[in-house]
C-alpha cells in the first residue's frame, strides 16, 4: 500500500509539472501570437498610385518583421473616418489642408506624418489650346472643398485669369476674387466627380488630380495649365492620430514610405504624373 501511494503521488507530482509546463507554453504560446499580432499596421487608402505606394511600401517593412494591411475604401470620408475611429493606424490619400479640414469639421485628432509626392494638378480644356482663347462668361469647374478650392484659384490666378486679394495665397475662396475681367462662372463640384465636367457643353477649364483624370484618358502633359509654384502642404503624405503618431508601428511605416524602393517607384512608374517629396 505505501508503495501504491508513492506512486500515484509521483505521478501526480509528475502531472503537477507537465500542466505546469503546458501553462508555461500556452503562455510562451500566447505571448508569440500577441507579439504577432501587433506587428500588423493597418493602412486605409483609396486609389492609385496611393494604394500602389503602400504595397510596394509593405514589401519594405515586411523586412522588419512588419505586415502593412491595406484597406481600401471608395470615397474620399471612410480613410479619415477609419483612422479618427482607431479602426486602421494610418491613411494615405490625402494632403495636409485636406486633413486639418476634416479636424475641424469632425473634431479629428489625425496629425500629418511624412510629405511622399506631390501630383502634378492643372487645368484640362477640351475646346482651347490657349488660356488667351478662353471666352468671356466661360464656365471653370473646381473643386467645393475648401482646401482644393484654394489651389485651383491660386493656380488661375498665376495663369492670369482672376485677381485674388492679397495674401490669400492658397487658401483663397470664391469670395476673394477681386477680378474677374472674363467673369468666369464657377461650378463648384465634388473632387471625385470633377472628371465628369469635362465633357460637360460649355465648360471651359475643368480642375484636377492625374489619379482621377486619368479615368476619362487624361493626363498633366494634356492640361492647358498646370501649377507652376508648388505649395509643400499638398503634397500626399502619411497621416496616424496624436495618439499613436510616435508608435513603432507609424515609424516602422514611415521607415518603409520613404524608402529608396518606393522613390524609385515613384520617379519610374509615375514620373509623368507626380515628384517625390522625401
């Protein structure tokens, strides 16, 4: 009977440790699926060449150990929305003044991280070769957004077409048109539905992005006019929140945004449509 009872009570110091040494790994086992799991940076895109950056930019982090999950959205609302709700860790389709204006609008907290390019934005004409052609009462389509709406009337205003009042610069409104000697008329349209005007009777100058441009076959070498003096806010640029902008996973994705790949991929694919801004 002592014999028996020694026994079992090995085994059961026996099993002691083996559930010991199971809870150890299922431990050791939870801590590799967490650390893991917070190697993942989710990024909240919404077309090209935004979405092309991040993937060529996620082969780079990939390389620190890091997955770049990119999510891509439709509109121009769901990437901010998407990181203002901690839903991703970062966006990257927009310029600075576009983001402060959604702050301001939706009581946002996203901060701009790293400048990448600058597209080459202008104005695209179907009927005129010559900015002097352009009649007197001639209908210009711009963008309704505020931050946009600024640009487009700065670079009409270096083509010498309106007079805005001084020291506006790009963050000029309709409203700050001084003169207007062809009175032009303005239709103010949402940026994603700009393309479409272009084919609209009437209209004159239509302003806009090579990315959406490109869908009705066009690009900057086919604008009437195209900005000349480059404001380094619009430049497209990473954007995480205040409260995760100096986490290692935003510095990991800055690392691989301003990589040498993704500059080469930049001046080689779209040299034609955009500069880099690193």
């Amino acid at each position: 009977m002592k014999k028996l009872g020694l026994s079992v009570a090995l085994m059961g110091l026996v099993l002691g440790f083996a559930a010991c040494g199971n809870k150890e790994n299922k431990t050791e086992e939870s801590k590799a699926s967490e650390s893991k799991q917070e190697k993942v940076i989710k990024v909240a895109s919404q077309t090209v060449p935004m979405t092309d950056v991040v993937e060529v930019a996620a082969k780079e982090a990939e390389k620190d150990g890091w997955k770049v999950e990119l999510v891509t959205v439709n509109d121009n609302i769901q990437y901010n929305e998407l990181l203002n709700n901690k839903e991703v860790d970062a966006n990257f389709a927009q310029h600075e003044p576009f983001m402060m204006k959604f702050n301001s609008e939706k009581d946002g907290n996203l901060v701009a991280i790293q400048k990448i390019y600058n597209a080459k934005v202008g104005f695209y004409s179907k009927d005129y070769d010559n900015v002097a052609d352009i009649p007197e009462g001639a209908k210009v389509a711009i963008p309704n957004d505020v931050s946009n709406e600024g640009r487009a009337l700065a670079i009409l205003e270096e083509a010498g077409l309106i007079k805005l009042k001084d020291g506006v610069g790009f963050e000029g409104t309709l409203k700050d048109i001084e003169e207007n000697d062809k009175k032009l008329e303005f239709m103010s349209i949402d940026l994603l539905n700009l393309a479409e005007a272009y084919n609209e009777k009437n209209v004159a100058l239509v302003y806009n992005y090579p990315t959406y441009i490109a869908k009705i076959g066009l690009k900057p070498a086919d604008a009437l006019i195209l900005e000349k003096t480059v404001d380094e806010r619009f430049a497209i640029s990473l954007v995480a929140r205040e409260d995760n902008k100096d986490s290692e996973e935003i510095k990991a994705l800055k690392k691989a945004m301003t990589s040498s790949a993704v500059k080469e991929f930049l001046e080689t694919e779209h040299s034609d449509t955009l500069t880099p801004a690193f």
